[in-house]
C-alpha cells in the first residue's frame, strides 16, 4: 500500500523542539512501514529523514497543508499534529483515503481539556478534577486547548479571570503515560512510560523511560483503557496520567506522541503493524517489550 505520513512540524517547518520531535516520530514510523514493504510518502518543508519519500509543499501555511492531505493518492494515511487543529485535518484525510488515526469527533473532544474531564467523569474515569471557585489550592493553570505542557504553571490561588485557560486541582504523584493502540471496543496496551517533567520550570516535558515498572501497573492501565473506551478512541494514542492516590487522567493525546521513540527500541513487534491491524485486521492481546530506553527531548536529532 501506499501510505501518507503527514507530521505537522516537519510539513510547515516549526522551529526548535517541534521539529526535533517531529523528525523523530515520522522517521520512526516511515521506517516502519517500509520495514512491511509499503510505499510511504510525508510532506516536508525541507527536510528529509532518511525513509519514505518527501515532497515538499508549495508553502507552509495550514492550506498547503490541506491540499496536500487532500490530493496525496495515498491508500491510506496517518495524521499527527496539535490536538486543537488536527480534528480538521483528519476530516480533510478521511475525504481522500483511510484514515489510521483517531475519528475527528474523538479528536476534537480529545483536545478540548475541559469537554474532556467532564467527559471522563461522566464515564466514571478518574481524573485530576476542574477546580471550582470554593475549592482549596494549589491549583495547575492550563490552555483548554494546546499541547503538551505549554503555559502551564502551578499556583496557591485562582486567578478572577482564566481567560482561555482552565485550572485543575493539584495532585501530587509520578507523571506516567500509557501508550497503546485501539480498535473498536479493543485496547491494546503498549507501555507505561514515565515522564521526565519539571515542575519548577513550568511543567516543562524533558523526556522519559520506556517502559517504566510499576507495582501499580493493573490498576494504571485499567485507568488508560477506560479513558480510551470513554472517548471511542481508535489507532495510536497517549494517555498522560498523575498516579498517587488514584491513577488519575491528565490529558488524552489521540495521536502518536514522543514515546514512540522508545517503544520503537524495546518493543518486538512493528508499530506500522499494529496500527494497521487496528484498521484492516485484529490486533494481538499483548505485544512483548524487552529492555529500557531513556530519551532526552533536546537530544533529539533536529
């Protein structure tokens, strides 16, 4: 088959981190793929990353973007870009091919934090719970749409006016991710992986441990499986979790995420395989993991 891999950052060239990130995944998955034989091509605006065919777009601005999801004559294509505008993107690729990712109503509702706690607690998940105004800090401040860990900051108070923000109450625990592959009412589960985040610079994301043991790791990933059927996930995707008290849900990211980059390395089996098996075939009960790998975002090829 022929298969489009169109990574936001490497597309219409992002600065900094984005694109380090970016490179990473897309030449993780690109290789896999061709590994099973497939065709594979990714739009760039530039830069080339050693697998797959690149083209490179007429510009790079979200339209160009667009055109290329539209036109590619791929048999089949995965999307990976920030959560607020990727919805609209996979609804573009669905037009033209199949879609390997998630459905654009879970990815819209993915990407809107406060839709989705209230979804998620609807369905019974635990969650770091929105904080109301009679509600004791500290409190975690944080765009109701965005990636990762951007503007976010810990305070004692809420603020009268949140703006585009939401707060959460402040749990204290270990940053986790669970990382794991859906297909209809199956979960496939990955890894547990650990994030290297430090508060005191903002939550900034700096990299993890993959995989990451955990005496806890039933009642983790129970949590991640639940969150995943809650929102009718499909394909790809991480679920950020706080664990102390409870496994707690922080943020669902419907869509390949940075711990590709140590799964790929530990995992036996082929990630392109899985993907594809969630959308044409049936996906195994468990996949075997073997080894460590600890990564460092800013020491990501650029």
């Amino acid at each position: 088959m022929k298969i489009l891999i169109a990574e936001y950052a490497v597309a219409t060239g992002l600065p900094g981190t984005y694109q380090g990130e970016g490179r990473a995944m897309l030449s993780i998955l690109a290789r896999s793929f061709e590994q099973l034989g497939h065709e594979v091509v990714y739009p760039t605006a530039g830069p080339a990353i050693g697998a797959g065919r690149g083209i490179v777009l007429e510009g790079k601005s979200d339209d160009h973007f667009e055109d290329f999801l539209a036109g590619s004559g791929a048999d089949a294509g995965l999307v990976i870009a920030p959560d607020e505008i990727l919805p609209r993107f996979l609804e573009v690729l669905e037009k033209s091919t199949v879609n390997l990712g998630c459905s654009p109503a879970a990815a819209r509702i993915s990407a809107d934090k406060l839709a989705c706690t209230r979804r998620l607690e609807e369905e019974g998940v635990p969650v770091v719970e929105i904080a109301g105004s009679n509600d004791d800090g500290p409190f975690v401040l944080k765009p109701r749409f965005g990636c990762g860990s951007e503007r976010m900051e810990l305070v004692d108070t809420l603020p009268e006016n949140l703006g585009d923000r939401i707060a959460t109450k402040y749990h204290r625990g270990e940053p986790l991710s669970v990382s794991l592959i859906a297909s209809g009412d199956l979960v496939l589960t990955l890894t547990i992986n650990k994030q290297l985040v430090s508060v005191e610079a903002g939550f900034q994301y700096q990299g993890g441990i993959v995989p990451y043991r955990s005496d806890r790791e039933e009642e983790i990933l129970k949590a991640a499986m639940m969150a995943a059927s809650a929102l009718e996930l499909r394909g790809y995707a991480g679920i950020d979790l706080v664990v102390g008290d409870l496994p707690r849900v922080v943020d669902v990211n419907p869509r390949p995420t940075t711990s590709i980059v140590g799964i790929a390395k530990v995992m036996r089996e082929e990630l392109a395989d899985l993907i594809l098996r969630a959308r044409f075939g049936s996906l195994p009960e468990r996949v075997t993991v073997e080894g460590e790998c600890e990564f460092r975002k800013g020491e990501m090829e650029l």
